[in-house]
C-alpha cells in the first residue's frame, strides 16, 4: 500500500468514527427527549457530512456513490433541512 493511499484510509477513518459519533448522539437525544420529555439540542449537519466525507475519500470506488446515505440517515441534518425548508417557504410567503 502506499504512502497517499494509507492517508486515505487514515482521515477516512478519522472521519467516519467522528460521523458516527455525532450521528450517535443525535439519536440518543432524540431517545432521551422522547423518554424523559426533556428537550436535547441536535447536532446539526456535522455527522451526516463527516460520514459523506469519509465515504468519498475513501479509496474504494462503489463506495463514493452512495455518499448521499449518510446525509438521509443523520438526524442532524434532517433537521437542518427542515429548518431550511421552514425558513424559506413559510417565512417567504409571511413576507409578501
């Protein structure tokens, strides 16, 4: 193996184990609101973009296409969607 092709598997790695551990932590508190009726703030888009990294930086070439997964997957970053989609639709049409 070499030297450019380790640093690939290195920072993949890096990043897919801080993906997964924010993706992690967005499901145990989402879990926790829904069972102690506490609310827990989410991590936005900072997992699901960690994991697409990862997978496109990671020399294996199937794996690339399906870099999009993780961004569906992570909570965090459903929710910045929804904040987006809120924010521009709904706040668009108050506007006019």
């Amino acid at each position: 193996m070499d030297i450019p092709g380790s640093l690939a598997w290195i920072a993949s790695g890096a990043l897919a184990l801080l993906g997964s551990w924010i993706t992690i932590l967005n499901y145990s508190a989402v879990v926790s609101s829904y069972r102690h009726g506490r609310h827990h703030s989410l991590i936005p888009l900072l997992g699901g973009v960690g994991l697409a990294a990862a997978m496109l930086l990671i020399p294996l070439p199937r794996v690339a296409k399906f870099a999009w997964l993780p961004l569906v997957i992570d909570l965090g970053c459903l929710y910045a969607l929804v904040g987006l989609l809120y924010a521009v639709v709904v706040q668009d049409s108050f506007r006019k």
